[in-house]
C-alpha cells in the first residue's frame, strides 16, 4: 500500500538576494524543523534540503503536519508521495494512490509540471497515461462512471518532476509564513499586558528577527491580571520561538512611576513613563548590541507628536503595526490565540487618555526638568534575567 512519504516545505519565494542567500534561508529553515519536530518527540524522519525547499521524510507525514505549519518561515506544506522519475513508476504508483481516493461518479484531471527537458518523454505522455492507468484500476475494482475532467475535478492529481525524482500530490497546506526565525539579527520588545505589544512582538519574529522580551515589574501598580496577561503571552510566543530557553529581561518599575506620580501631572504620566520605558531599552540595546526596539503604537498614534519618539530614541525603531486595519490586528491576535487578551489596563495609574496638545519638544522638556538620565540609571541597575523553558 502506498501512502505519503514526504512533505514538502516551501519558503516564501520573493526574497531578495543571491542563491546563497536563499540557501541560507532553506538550512535556517531545516534546522528550526528539526528543533519543533524533536521538541515534540516525533518518531523517525529525516530532513534534507533541496534547491527551494525542504523535504521532510517520515512513515506518517501527515501526523507531523500540524506540529510544522506554525515554524516561521514555512509559506506551504505538501503531503507528496516521492517516486523515481520513471514514467511507468509514476503511473503506476500513481494510479494506485489516487484509486483509494476515487468512488462512484468521480471526476479527476491529472496536472504535470516540472523539469522534463532532458527525458524522453513529456508532460502530456505522463497525463495520458496516469489518467488512463486509473481509469482502469476504477475497473478493476467496480467503481462505474469515473471520468477525467479538465473543468471542475473532484481530484485533482498533480505531478511534480524534479530531476531523478519526482512527486504526487494532492492538496497544499497554507503555513504562517514569513522568515525563519533567527535568519536575521536580534531585537528587543517590550511585553506588556496589553496585545498589541504581543502582536509586534509575533509580527517580527515572522519577519526572522530574534525576539528579547523585555518585562517591567509594576508591582502595587499593576491591574489585578497584569502578570497573568503577561506570562500567558509569553508562553504563546513561546511556541513559535525554536529556542531551548527564552531569556527574559526584567526590570522594576516602580520606582520610576513613583517618581513620575510624585513630579507630574497625572495626565502626563502615561506619556513620560512610555518615555522612560524606552530609554530603558535603549540602553539595553546598546549593552547586548540588539538591532533595534519594536515598539507597538498603531498608526493613527503617530499622528500625534507625543508618540512621535524617533528623535529621542537613539536607535532603530521598529513599527510593525504601523499601517495595519485594527481589522487585521484582532484577525493575527485570533490566529495566535490572544484574542481574549485584547483588552487590558497594565497600570492602575493610567488614565486611558493622552495629552494630545502636548508636542514631542515639551516632552523632552518634563524629562530633563525630573531629571530622567539619573531615572533611566537606577532602574537599568535593577534588572534580573529569567529563562522561560
């Protein structure tokens, strides 16, 4: 009996650069396979890496299938059935895959596609004699009234001739896509309680980045499912990261928001704090030489001037959801599984309002009047790290 043998894995396929460097994206890509299928126990199988994409062998593909659609970096998954290219192989493995398919009345149209310049038949010979192969198994076995059908099939038998093998398929599986994780360099972003830092955070470790979460402690300050929120974003992201450990930095904030509490006004504290969260990061990123910081205001924010921090951050900021319909922000917090967490107030201080009239210059100017480098100095000197296996 003849079943699935192995599932392709394609990568996404506009990237640009040399064949090097597409090839370093496939090994990344492999090597993240490997990881998700070992973390999970999965019996015997074996990865190799082709010319654009990455084949994964094993007895049972499909029962690994649903371990593999979430790794970063997987554009499609397809359950194949690999033979030699050999056309009397093919059409007879073939017909007797796609036989245990068929039932009374069905239709099916047999599609070919591929490398077939140097061999000695072509992709028209190999549709003729597939389709008639299963035509006559479906005789063979009693099933009245199959049919080929270049309209509308109910099957759609589709044959990939790539070299010395060749490849049966059926169905395409849609995976998360994006970049491997880790193909490029590492960035830092805060996890606070609300989704939408959870969602720039997921956002680009598709996109291959590194992701160093970065925690503050609220401590009396924090809403009563702050820390809760927090560690169950965590873990989700936790189960895209191919990582044995995620390292976690923690800060204490409490000190700075009783500093703000006590010097401003409160319709200003929101605003400043984020300000001080920032600079925090900023010399952190410097520290473990990070690429940048992911920060997670939507784009309506920045048309104001006080969420406008690139002048005053000192290095690459990262917006993802900059551009993004709340539409789609709630449609990638259903597909990670955060959905429930979207509304949430971290701090008890805040007042859900911003002081709009407030411009990016009068910001700096409350800063340097509390004095925020000697802030930014004793909350840095509290920082713990924590692993998340």
């Amino acid at each position: 009996m003849v079943d699935y043998n192995v599932l392709i894995i394609k990568c996404r396929e506009n990237i640009f650069g040399s064949r090097y460097t597409y090839r370093k994206v496939l090994n990344k890509l492999a090597e993240n396979l490997k990881f998700k299928l070992l973390k999970y126990n999965i019996g015997r199988f074996k990865i190799a890496v082709g010319s654009s994409e990455v084949f994964i062998y094993s007895e049972d593909p499909l029962s690994i299938l649903k371990y593999i659609i979430t790794v970063f970096g997987v554009a499609s998954i397809i359950p194949a059935v690999e033979v030699k290219t050999d056309i009397h192989e093919i059409t007879s493995i073939g017909s007797q895959v796609v036989a245990r398919r068929i039932s009374r009345g069905s239709t099916f149209a047999v599609r070919v596609r591929g490398q077939l310049e140097n061999l000695s038949f072509t992709s028209r010979d190999i549709e003729v004699c597939l389709s008639a192969e299963i035509l006559s198994r479906a005789e063979e076995k009693g099933i009245e009234n199959v049919k080929t059908s270049l309209r509308k099939p109910h099957i759609k038998v589709f044959v990939n001739v790539k070299g010395r093998k060749s490849y049966i398929y059926f169905e395409k599986y849609k995976g998360v896509g994006g970049l491997p994780y880790g193909i490029r360099g590492k960035i830092l972003s805060i996890i606070l309680g609300d989704i939408k830092s959870a969602i720039s955070t997921w956002i680009m470790a598709r996109e291959g980045y590194v992701i160093v979460p970065v925690q503050f402690s609220l401590d009396q300050y924090a809403s009563g499912e702050y820390e809760a929120r927090i560690t169950n974003i965590l873990r989700r992201l936790r189960e895209y990261i191919p990582e044995e450990k995620l390292k976690i930095y923690l800060f204490n904030h409490t000190y700075s928001i009783e500093e703000l509490n006590r010097k401003i006004s409160r319709e200003m504290i929101c605003t400043v704090c984020r300000m001080i969260m920032y600079k925090v990061v900023e010399k952190l990123c410097k520290d473990i030489k990070a690429n940048g910081i992911v920060v997670c205001e939507e784009y309506r924010s920045y048309k104001s001037n006080i969420l406008s921090i690139d002048g005053f951050i000192n290095v690459p900021i990262f917006k993802p959801l900059k551009g993004l319909s709340k539409y789609k922000i709630r449609r990638i917090a259903e597909e990670i599984g955060l959905y429930n967490d979207w509304e949430v107030q971290e701090c008890s201080l805040t007042t859900g309002k911003y002081a709009l009239e407030v411009d990016l210059k009068n910001i700096i100017g409350i800063l340097e009047d509390i004095n925020w480098i000697s802030i930014v100095n004793k909350e840095y000197k509290t920082v713990v790290v924590k692993e998340l296996k």
